[in-house]
C-alpha cells in the first residue's frame, strides 16, 4: 500500500516493530491462511467456473452455512469486516436512523466513519459498558432520551461477539438485548469479527448465539479464522436482505472470482477448522492469560475468548517490543492486547511470558511466578 | 452468494449455461490464479506478517510497480474493479461535479450505481463514438455545452484501456484526449480492466499508456490478468493521492491480510506474466476473430485485444450455448462477445470454431472457410 | 449569492441580460410573490407561533391540501424543487436502484446531480419521447433489457406535468403510464413544478391528475405559482411517507419558521389563486404562442401550460435580447423559451410580439400577421 | 407538516404547550419576521428579477456583508441552519475525515445526522467543555489520540458562538483555539446561529470575532435574528469558496426567488436591526437571568447572551406551562431553557419571573426577591 514499509500511514495506535514469524500478537489478522482453506483454495482453482458467484463452491458454501446454523438463512460474502458491518447496517437503517453500539465498538472506534459512509450518515450512538458489553437498559436509555425529529431514530442495535475486549455474551445476555430491541423496534446486528471464538469458548452451536438469541444478522469473519480474505454477511431475517445483492455490487463487494472467497470459506465449514482454529486461538489467549496472573499481573478483562488485556508498565512494554513482538498499546493508560490465532503456538506464549517476566524485573517488579 | 447455483439474480445479460471448463468464454474473470501468481501466494502464506499492507510483500510489491511504470507513483490495493474505479472517480470528483466517459463504459452500463455512490452524486455524462472510443471533439462538446450550476461540472474524463468492445487506444489518441482534457480542466482517469491486454498489443511499455499519455490515474487489473482478487490504483498525480488509504479504509476496501493481493501481483510483475498473460489472451483472441471471418463472419469491432464480438443468428447462439459454450450475448441485435483468457487454449478456440461451423450450417448460413 | 450581479456562476444556458420588470420571460420564477400569498404571509407574521411546523398556519395548510386534493395524503413542506424531487425520489429508490425519466426531464438535466446526492446513487435511466413526454413501451425497454446485478434496478418512474417542454399529460395517458409501472413494480414520482398549470389547462381537478390517475408522490410547485419558498411534498400512498419528517429534517429542509411557507400556501388554495394564477399564466402563453404562429413562427412544440419554445434565427435573438427581453435559449439550435407567470402581462405579450417582427424583419424573414 | 396540529412527531424535547403570543421562550424561532427585514421583503417584492441570486438584492446583500465584515469574504444565501453548518462542514472535510466540536453542539445533538449526511461520512468527534466551550487542549487531545488510518483524521474544528447554553468565546479564547487549530491543520467553523448575539453581548465587531479571530467559515442565522428564512455561510478563507455555488444547487439550497432570502438580510444590515435586535435579545435575558436570581434561583451557566438555563423544580415547570409559557425542558434534571427574541417584551419577561415565584410558592420555596 506504502512505498515505505513500516508503513506509518496505515499503523493503528503504536503498532510494535514487525519481527520473526512466532512474535505477531497484535490480531488474529497477522497470521496467514489455515490448512484447511488453504486445501480448499487449491482445489477450486481447477479451470473456469462462472463468475459473480454463479459457481457451485459458492452455493454450496451457502448451503453449508446454512447446515451449519441450521435454518434456511441468506448468506452473502464480502470482503472485509467493515463492508461487512457497514453494509448490513446500512441494510438496517435509513440515513436519518441510528445505531446504538458500545463505545468500545470496531464500528464507533475503527472504521474511520465507514458506517456512515455507506448508510450516507446513519449516526451510531455509543453506551458504556462492563466488559465491553451493552446492557439493555442502557439501550432503552438510548431511545427513550429522545423522540423528536432533530435526534436520528434508533433503528438497530448493533454487539460484538466476541466483544471488543475479548469477553462473550452468554444466551441469556442476547436474549435480554433481545427483548429490549423489541420493545423498542431495533433490529439486532452482530458483529461476529470472533464469532467462531465466541461459539468455540461457550461451547454453543452457532445457532445458539445468533438467531436463537434473537440476531437479525450476522457479519462472520473468515479473515481472522484462517481465510486469506472474505466475510459471510448472514441474514437470519430473510426479509431484511432483499435487494443485499445489489447492495453488494454498487459498494464495491461483489467479487468476480467468488470461488475463492467460498471454496476457503467451505474448507472452513467441512473440516470443522471453523471452531478449531477458535478453540486452540482461545486455549493460547488463556494460557496467556494464566501465565500473566501467575507473574502478578491482572488481565484488565475476563480472558474469554482470544484476546488479553493487561496493563503493563511502559518499560516492560519497551523490552517487550525490543524482542520484537507485536501487540497494541494503548496510549497513555499502560493497556497493552494481546490476541492468539489459529498459527499461536504454546511455544510463543511461553516465550512471551518469559519476556513479560524478564521485562518486568527490568523495572523492578516482584513477579508471584 | 445465493442458494441456487444457476444463480440468476446475479446474472450479466443472458449467460449461457456453465459447462465444461473449456468452453467459458464469457469473460476473462471465470479463468482461476495463473500459475505464477499462485506461487507468490504461496509463498507468502509462511508466518504471519504484519496487517493493512504494513508488510514486506506489499512494500516490495509496492516498488516492483513503480519499476514497471518507470516513475515514482503511488499505489494502492483495492478488492475489485468497481471499488478501484468509483474510488479514483470520488477522488477526483466533488459530489456536485461530472464524469466524461463512453455510452458503453463499464462504469455507466455495469456498475450498478458505484461511481454515483462512492463520489455521493457524481453524474456521469456519456458521449457515443466508433468503436468504443471517447473522441475528444465529443468530450469538449459535453463541457461547453452548458456552463451554468444546474449542470454538474465537467471534472473528469474516463476512458477504458482497452475499451469494453475490445479495441484500444493508440498513444497519439490518448495525448489528444489528454491535450483536451488540459483545455477544460478535466483530470484523466483509465480504467485498465485489460490494461495489460492494451501493452501486449501495442507493444508498449506501461508508462507509454499511462503517465506518458496523459493518465492521472489507473486502475489496473489483477484479477482478469491471473490474480484472485485485488486491483491496483495507480496515482500518477502523487498530490491525488492524499488521503486515499483513507478513503479505502472507510469504504471497505483496506484488506487486513494485504499480503494475499500484494505477493500474486508481485508473480505476475516479476515473472512477467502480468504481460506474457495478456499476449495469450490477445493471440486466443486473433485467432478466434481470424477463425470467425473465414466463417463468413465480420467482426463488429477490429479485434485488437482479448476480446471478439460477432453477430451470430440467433439459432447458432442456441447451438453453441447447447453445447456448453458461454459468452454474453445483446438482447435484440444477435450480438455475441467471446473473451480469451490467460488459460484459454488453442483447442478451445478450435473447438468452438468448429461449432461455430455446424451452429452457421444448421440455419442455412454459407462459410467461406 | 456572488459579488458580481451578472452572476455568471449561477446563470443557466444564456440567460438574457435583465431589464425592465416586464420583460422577464426566462421563467416564471422570476416573479415575485402574488397578492394572496403575501396577504397570508403578512398575516402569519402575527406574534410568536411554534417552530418546525408544530404552529397553526402548518395544520391548517395541510388540511387544505387533503380537501383540495380530496383524499387523506399526508402533505410535507421543503424549501425548493431540487429538494422536494430529490427528497421524494430519495424514498422510492435505494441507492442501487433507478429512476427512469424523459431525458429533458429537469431531474435528468438541471438538478446538478441532486437526486443521486440525495439517494447516494440511485441513477437516472432517461428515455427519449416525444413531445418531452415518456411512453409506455420506453419505460418497459428500460426495466426489461438487464435483469442483472450490475444494472441497477428500477424502481421508479418519474414524469413531469406540465412536460419541461410545455405540453400535458392527458389522464389516460397517466393511467397508461401507472398500468405499466404496476407491471414492473414501480412507484411514480410526479415533478409538478408547474402541475397547477397542468390542472388549469386541462380543467380538471388536482385529483384526476394525481393520485386517480396513479401518482404515488406529487412535489407541487408553490414558487412557480407566486408564493416566495416553498414547495408541497405530497405522499398519495401514505405508507411510503413514513419517516419523511426525519429525512427533510437531516437534509436541511425543515424551516423553523414553516408558518412562512405554510401560510402563503394556504393563501393560495384558500383564494383560489393557486388556479386563477395558472389560468392566467396559460392564457398569456397561448395568447404569445398564437401571436408567434401568425408571425409565421411555428412552435417547437404545442402549447398547452405556461412555456412556448419557438426557433428562432440569431439575430432575431439579438435583437430581443438588446430590448431587454430575458428568455432562455438553447445554444446551437436557435431554440427559444418564453414562460409566463401569474404577473405576465396582455401589454408585455404584445411588446415582445411586435418586437419579435421587428427582429425578424431585420433578418429579412417574411411574417404572416 | 402534520395534519396533527399537536405535532408530536416533530417536536423537540418536550416542548410545553402552546399559547397566547408572548409566552414563547422556547425559542428563538418562534418569533416572526422583524419590521425592518419586512420593509425590505415588500420592497424586493416589486416587479421581477433574475432567479438563483443574479438579482440586485443578492449582489447588493452580499456586498453589505463585505462591509460589515470589513475583508473581501464570499458569501452565499442557503434556506436554514443545517444546511448551512453541514454543508460547510462538508466543504471542509472529506468523508474519512473527522470534526471535532463540543458534545453539546447542535450539530452533534440536534441536526438528525445533517452533517454526516451531506459529506457523507465525516464523523463529529465531540468533546466535553466547561460553560459549552471547547478548549485547545481538548482538541489536541481528540487529534494525538489517534493517527492510524483506522480513525476518521481531524480535519475541522467546529465552534459555536455564542454557545448552546448562552456563553461566549472572547477573542482571546477564539485565538487559542485558531492556533491550536494551526498546529493541527485544522480549519475553523464556527456556527454562527447566534453570532449577532454574540457581537451584541461582547460590544465588538462582527470581524473580531470571526477572521480576526481565525474562523474559516461562518455561518450566520438570519432566522433567529429576524427574517423569515435564510441564513448567510461566509466564508473568509475564498479558497475554500470554490464550486459551493454547485454544492448548494445540489443538495437543494439555491433559491429560485434569491431576492427574499437577500432582501431582508440587507434591511437587516442596513437598518443595523441584525445588531439591535441582538442588543434587545440580551437585554430581555439578562433581565431574566438576574429576576431569576432575586427568586433565589443560580442560572446553570453565566447569561451572557439571549438564554437562559436554570434547574426549576418539576411542579414550578409544570405550573409555568399551565400558564402558557412555552420553554425547552431536559428530561431527568430539571433543566430549563428560555431563549429571548428581538420581539421579546420586557413585561413578557416580568410575567414569566411572576409565575416562576408564584410556581415556586407553590412547591414551597423561599425565593429571596
């Protein structure tokens, strides 16, 4: 993208310098293709197939999708994630209407105003939260405050699961955000960046946690559980994606070659690697998260899914980054994350931890290990 | 994308049935990943890396490009052709402003809306002209006709290298729009779908094409040149290009793994297959149109590039299409368009030659072969 | 709006240079503002009243429209035509569909892109007809001839009454119109900018030109017809109107002080000078098209509301335009527009008449009177 | 707008019923057009004139503001507030780019997604802000935060004066917040709804506060200063001028019938009513904010222009609109606005500080008058 390869104009917050392979904690998007779709991708590259997917990888990815959550849902690929948000919202809400989200929320915090881009100025509407999560009253609070025409009309709800900070929602949680969006005339969407580490870390079908609970749709990530590229945009409300198609195509999200997107996204599906890949990423993230705890140090939130957040002192943070791993920081309060893949080996953690620890007695902290 | 594989909701005109790997001919975007461009994929499958294209594949597949352009231009990777063009339109253009571009150009017939919404309003102002060309008499005719701000202002002009019916653009031709295009204040955008079709057939180096002729801007295809996936924009204007990854980030079309669209293109550049690619296309293509005149039939336009169209009775439509052959036909003039692609064979085009033999013989047509 | 009064920034076509009161034949909005509307106008001005439309003068205005137009349509008001068009085309249309209009239509040719910038994207599908005014079967040629995902699919059909050339309608041919909008599922869009003189020609009630004769939405012109601002917004299918208030509101068409366009519009409907305006202003047109025709001029087209287009040779042009006549004039193929409006005088008709034959006798041309 | 004359849909906050003429404190929109506007509104409506401000009011008006502005500054008319401020913001910004402005500005709070609508995309990032001021240190902050192309880049600085709880900025602060502004490539927008009182309460000319002082772009209410409709967007930076004429023809801001936007800003300028009426404004408030004190009641912030907040018991608010009077309530904190007019008459005022001592009596608490 840049001529220079740090790349300072596409680095979010204070990106750690790139080093040997094993050191990538920033996200799950560091690692590469999974086996598994990687087989799948191969194999779908045998001669022509139509294009705009009219080939049979992407309907039978379809198809396996809809086995997979078990409902006849409609299921559209895109992308990347913010397309994938972007346009099921804009699917959602008029321009005049509103998002209520988290104020920790990828599509509030790190899109760079994409869902306003694409729903020509829908205005998202963000609460606080425990844990990164919404509660319903704060949703009623949200809608209720106003019901004139100068404040944009709360149309959609938009949670993450796994959310920003790497705790889950439980059932009875969405099904409470669920109730509320109802008596409040809310669509529900999910950002499912994690979804696959949320199933995997609550040990639910997918259906449990989406329109079991009351989900409209679903943007689930392939990217950040092994593919090279491509989201599944999942309408559970049928109704609701009419037209999605064309949606898709003016916005840039229609791939030609479509196979590739569906074939990975198939390999992830038929060989399970879909939640695999989600429970070792999670068994890393608490692994990580134990051996932090026994160093004295607290994760900021409950390690539930892939994704650890600890404070760290700046001195740690620098030895750390010297031994070239990567991770986010967070600038002015000590926060630094951590995210484990489906590539997070045992091994890297334990390296880690041991840097964790060597940083820290740098700067003269008693670890309890 | 939908449950049924025939798909017709995402159906281009009347597309004939799928068939057989051979015999897709109906654009060069049903071909799969060229060998060469599977192997940098590979390649760049090993470890993780960072993510947004702060890696090394997309920095060196970054430079690689300014080598092959001979100029210190900047470049970007966007998913596909709709996002590069609109993208490049929205920034050349202010929502109240205007694009020049041929009647038949992809982003007036086949975009969906995509220029319009990207650049929020836009307008396109489409000219005729022979053989798929923008004639910069007819360029200067849409800006003086009106001067007043009921009519957006003419801002850009967009021309398509080679051009949707498969002729191109000579060197002296393009200097002339571009000659026109200075006296109005217009900024040159091309889209370069098959811009590598139009060096292999000229004979001419990139820049001979792009910057030296003129050309601000120019989405360059990986996908119908052997990629999976990922166009570049290539910004000749450096100053035009401020603030673009922006506008990619928030439009969707900043890919997290940027790696899996940067390394393919670097195969194509370093191998030279991006150029050995096009002239097999391009030589497919003479072939066919050679094959087809010694049928008795005239193409429609000269077949300079990768691309033939020929009318064909509509009974010998329905003969090929019977057997498996695809191509885009045009409701109500009998018009039939083949594309050669980087994997389209000789025996293919035999083939079809051949049924394009019997298919003239069953309605009665005499050939000259 | 510009320091320089000859405005040449915001002048459409070649306007004529200003003169004298009574030569102002450009458009009929260079009137100002009629005795009834400003009786009402001064009478709102009365003390304080509540804003954005919550006041008396808004309430009362409404129930006049829905006794005028003899059905329950819900009645909004916006500050011009380019907002009321675009806003109303704004609801009917997603992004990624169209609106399919005659190419003169004002949409098409002089809203600078408004209805793309308001629907971000939705495209206009002109069509040709005669006499300004779109056919049935052109409607059907635009929505069959793609049925795919990269054309974007129509969703409305727009027409003009009075046509942008000044011609009408008749109710069979609306009806003609709505029968193949409901076979293709389209709404229809009625520009009335001059819809008054629409009714007045035809004698018929508001009604049978409007929602009996399938109209789904109205934009009724009060500017055109001697109000200062304002223009009516009129939902026949009250379902599509829902949310109409928040859209107006986020797109900076909700007055504050909406008793000032609300008033003059009730002065209009309440006198009856909504009608006796248009009356009038037909009359002068048909009283000048006569005049013209016994000069030996035929007109462009039949003149049948407020506007006659005549060619007329250049320097028949120059003449009248060195008297100070303002009139638009189609650049390169002689054509004049003269409209009238409810202060277009007998007196000023004959003045131009007889200099028109003073102009074409310079010219050498016979005239017939 | 409705046929319910009650207008729930449309009302803000909860607006207290409504009632006889000078019990309106809601707003400063509910007064009418002010006698010298008028006088000019009648006069400009003799005869008629070019359309879309190529008339002699408009040139006229514009010039007067140069004068009164004292610097050769661009000026153009558009209908109401939102309009004006979004279409600024949207001249400033790109989608991608950002805002910074106070939490509490009508633009975040009050514009129903205006400003995110017409530049399609740029997000409001807010601010909290003692007194509803913004402070330098405040912006720099919301712009270090972040540089990564994750978050939409900061691009303007929106600053409203006198503010949205009736305070001011000194020059002194407008120059802070300039050079803050410079350090971040920020250009300034100031929302300018009541800017006359502003100049009023400060005793300064309207340059001292404005380009002076660093504003780029202001917008300058018209409405709540007394015309009918329109407001002035000036801008002092020209080259920020350019192609906004097209910018407000397209997104439905150009006035046909100009001369009753410009007129009655001329007879406001000329007359020097734009600054008396602000004069009186205050007056009335500042005689409201020290009657309210007498009754023991502390204004929420120092009147320093036409409004005033006070926290009123629930039954002192509940008596007030009773009796008629009609005012701006914030739900859950007992909040009161009143905001005073050019036609707000001091014994409106005594009246309303009778019935807040006798709604207070009626709670049972002491007032200190």
């Amino acid at each position: 993208m840049t001529k220079d390869p740090t790349g300072s104009r596409q680095t979010r917050h204070e990106l750690s310098d790139q080093a040997a392979s094993p050191r990538f904690l920033a996200s799950d998007n560091t690692s590469g293709i999974c086996p598994q779709a990687l087989e799948y991708l191969l194999a779908a590259n045998r001669g022509d197939v139509p294009a705009y997917g009219n080939d049979d990888w992407t309907a039978r990815a379809s198809n396996r999708f809809r086995e997979l959550f078990e409902t006849d849902c409609e299921v559209f690929f895109v992308f990347n994630g913010t397309a994938a948000n972007s346009l099921a919202l804009a699917t959602l809400c008029q321009p005049y209407q509103s998002v209520i989200c988290h104020q920790l929320a990828h599509i509030e915090t790190d899109e760079c105003g994409g869902p306003e881009f694409f729903s020509n100025g829908a205005k998202l509407l963000s609460v606080p939260g425990d844990d990164g999560k919404v509660a319903p009253l704060d949703v009623e609070r949200m809608v209720v405050r106003r019901r004139d025409i100068h404040y944009p009309q709360p149309r959609a709800l938009s949670i993450t699961q796994s959310t920003e900070v790497g705790t889950l929602y439980r059932p009875d949680e969405l099904a409470a955000l669920r109730e509320m969006a109802d008596r409040h005339g809310l669509k529900v969407h999910m950002d499912g960046a994690r979804f696959a580490n949320a199933c995997a870390a609550l040990d639910l079908p997918p259906r449990a946690l989406s329109w079991e609970a009351g989900v409209d749709v679903l943007c689930f990530s392939g990217t950040k559980n092994g593919t090279a590229v491509g989201e599944a945009v999942i309408f559970f409300d049928r109704e609701l994606a009419r037209g999605f198609e064309y949606r898709c195509k003016q916005a840039g999200q229609l791939a030609s070659k479509m196979r590739f997107i569906a074939a990975p996204w198939l390999g992830l599906i038929e060989t399970g690697a879909w939640c695999t890949n989600a429970v070792h990423a999670n068994a890393m993230a608490r692994h990580l998260g134990t051996g932090l705890e026994q160093l004295g140090l607290t994760p900021m939130f409950p390690v539930q899914a892939n994704a650890v957040f600890v404070d760290l002192p700046a001195k740690a943070q620098r030895y750390l980054k010297d031994k070239g791993w990567t991770f986010y920081t967070f600038i002015g309060d000590g926060g630094a994350r951590f995210v484990c893949a489906w590539d997070t080996s045992k091994e890297a953690v334990d390296a880690l931890l041991e840097d964790v620890r060597a940083g820290l007695a740098g700067v003269g902290m008693q670890s309890a290990g």
